[in-house]
C-alpha cells in the first residue's frame, strides 16, 4: 500500500509530487497527460519568476523538476473509480488497481462541449479545442471563436497571428477576461467580435465551411474554415464517489485541502477554490500534499 | 527492418512533443514534418488523415492522428 497516490499531473498534481519526494513519501501519480491545461495555454505573463513563458514550456520546466526525483509517473492511465474501503483507498484505473492510506485528487478540468448540431461531425474536421496545437493548420483562413472569457482571448491572441480573418462569438454583452488580453484583442485589424451572440450549428461538407451564430436574435452566417470552442470547462470528478461536490461538479475543500472524506484531499480546478490559476494550482498542490503527509504520519 | 515513420505536428502542441517523445524513447528513427510552415505538408496530413488536427503519425501507411499510444505500439510492432 503507498502513502500516496496524486492524481493528474497538472500543476497542482506535478507540485504535490515534489513536496511528497522530499518528505520520501512512497507515492505514485496516476494521470492521463502531463500538464493538463496548462500545456494548452499560449503565454504565460503571470507566473511569477516568469515574465514570459509559454504554457508547454512552463509543462516542461514542471515535467523537469516531477522528474529530477526518482518519482513513479503512470502516464496514460486514466482513473475509473476512487472509493474509500476501510482504512485504504482504492484507486481503479484502465489498466491496474492501486491501494494507498491518502490520495489528492489533482485533476483538473475539461473543454465543455458547444452541443449543437455539426459538432460530433465536424470534430477535428475544422473544429478543435486546442488552439495552441491546431492554430498553426489554419494559416490565412477564416476562424471563430465560441466564447468570450481569458481561454477565448487567449486562443484570439494565437488566432490572429496565424488566421487570415478571426470572429469572436460570444453571448455576453461585452467580453470578460483580464484586461491587458482583452486590449491587445480588441486593438487587433483581423478580427470582429459579435457580443450577445451564441452559435446554432456548425456547417460544412468533409470539412467545416460555416457556422449559423443568432446575433442579438438575427440569424447569421459567418463563413469560416476553423471553430475554436472556449466556451469553460467542466471538472474531472465524477470518478470519485462519496465526495462532497458543489453544483458545478468542483470538489469541496477546506483550507487545509481537506474533502469530507478522511485521507481524501483535492487540489486545483477541480476544486471550489476560488479563482483558477496555474499558480494557485501549484500553491493549493503543495498544501494538499503537506496535509495528505501530516494524515499520514498521525494514522 | 526498420519501419518507415513519418510525424505530422506543430511545435506547440503537447501532444505533438509526447508522441516524438515517445518515438525517441523506443529508438525509433522517423521523418517530421512542421506544418505549421510547410503548407505542402500540410495538405498532404490533411488529405491522408481526412481530419485538421495534431499530431498525425503515418506508420508504413497506417495513419494515426492523435497520441494514441497503444495503437502507435501496435502499428510498431514494440
């Protein structure tokens, strides 16, 4: 049985990995990728000791440091069921079952679907949710974005480098996110924003050729090769039961990172902590795992 | 025989670096195309895979798009 098992390897889980090795915990990280969102982000102006940083670079410099300990990393697996079974807690993934006396749940969050008609169709066919990895295929076409909040402006701010003419799509009345982004989109020549504007459907024959938005309740087309869809972000929870979860399906945790079950503790986006930032990612990580330590030593 | 190898990516996309990572690890020589810059490329991923997204791996004319280990371990033979 390990003292530990983190689960992702997203900023907060990378973080948790470390303080565990250098408190020689005997742990495991069991996680379907490396990095999570942060490896989809553009640039990363906010975190501190970086005044830049690209997201899959930051990934990297994280990726590095998990590593430089000896630590045991399933990548690829991806975690099924988390049930607390007397003293241990099960850990059920695609390929093994794991058993550990504490657990931090660091798994971050997901692309919430568009749910209209086309996008099942046209997914990867001119629709992504990735704009840092797919950008580059639509150099001098025409994109929307569906949404309007930091993930949105950050996709424009890749957009309008690569694409010839880039439409935001966004169905509140003006656009959210930080405001230095928002600036710098909205300076842009090769872009037009339509407020209150939602989309019905996405359009096309082997590939996406248009999408049918309804702008403050007129029908429009807007002809377009590429979708990118930010539109939020749903929580990687629904493996673990008997946790407590707010309406949003996000993990209720304490200040200590503590969820209503004993040796069960959670860390990041996937959690009701307010504000979802790589850097708090990291920060409530560590704490998880200094608490998921002091559980362990005292049971 | 050595098998022959060709990866479709970006240099932004992790999953992109995953894959090429991956082919390294198991000692895999293989051909990568940026298309990103090279629109000739580009459009030949586009055609073989029928899709617009990263990465896209031909192996000896088996395409696979995506960084879907064990189908590239299959497709390999390792």
């Amino acid at each position: 049985m390990y003292d530990l098992i983190i689960i992702g390897a997203g900023p907060a889980g990378i973080t948790a990995s470390v303080y565990a090795a250098r408190k020689k915990m005997d742990f495991l990280v069991v996680t379907g990728d490396i990095g999570g969102q942060t490896a989809w982000s553009g640039d990363i102006e906010n975190y501190t000791g970086y005044q830049f940083i690209t997201g899959p670079d930051l990934v990297h410099k994280f990726e590095e440091h998990m590593r430089s300990y000896d630590t045991s990393v399933k990548e690829g697996e991806e975690v099924m069921e988390v049930v607390k079974a007397g003293g241990a807690i099960l850990v059920k993934t695609s390929k093994a079952e794991y058993q550990a006396r504490s657990v931090i749940i660091a798994s971050g969050k997901r692309s919430k679907e568009l749910g209209v008609p086309g996008e099942k169709e046209y997914k990867n066919k001119g629709i992504s949710y990735c704009a840092t990895c797919d950008g580059p295929l639509f150099s001098a076409k025409n994109v929307a974005i569906i949404g309007g909040g930091n993930s949105a402006l950050d996709a424009a701010l890749q957009l309008i480098k690569i694409a010839k003419y880039v439409y935001i799509v966004n169905n509140t009345p003006e656009l959210g996110g930080e405001a230095l982004m928002r600036q710098k989109v909205e300076g842009a020549q090769n872009l037009e924003i339509f407020n209150n504007s939602s989309i019905l459907a996405v359009l096309g024959e082997k590939m996406v050729n248009a999408i049918k938005i309804n702008h403050a309740g007129n029908e429009k087309m807007l002809s377009v090769e590429g979708v990118f869809v930010e539109i939020g972000l749903i929580p990687n929870s629904d493996f673990v039961k008997g946790v407590e979860k707010n309406a949003r399906g996000e993990i209720k945790v304490n200040s200590r990172n503590e969820t209503n079950i004993q040796g069960i503790f959670a860390a990041g986006d996937v959690t009701d902590v307010p504000e979802k930032q790589i850097i708090i990612a990291a920060g409530e990580g560590s704490k998880a795992c200094l608490s998921a330590f002091r559980y362990v030593a005292q049971h | 025989m050595a098998k022959n190898v060709k990866v479709y990516s970006t240099p932004t996309c992790p999953w992109c670096v995953r894959a090429k990572q991956f082919l390294k690890d198991n000692n895999i020589a293989f051909e990568d195309y940026d298309v990103s810059s090279d629109r000739l490329k580009a459009d030949e991923m586009v055609k073989k895979s029928g899709q617009m997204a990263v990465p896209v791996l031909d192996i000896e004319g088996q395409i696979i798009v995506g960084f879907d280990r064990e189908k590239i371990k299959q497709a390999l033979g390792v």
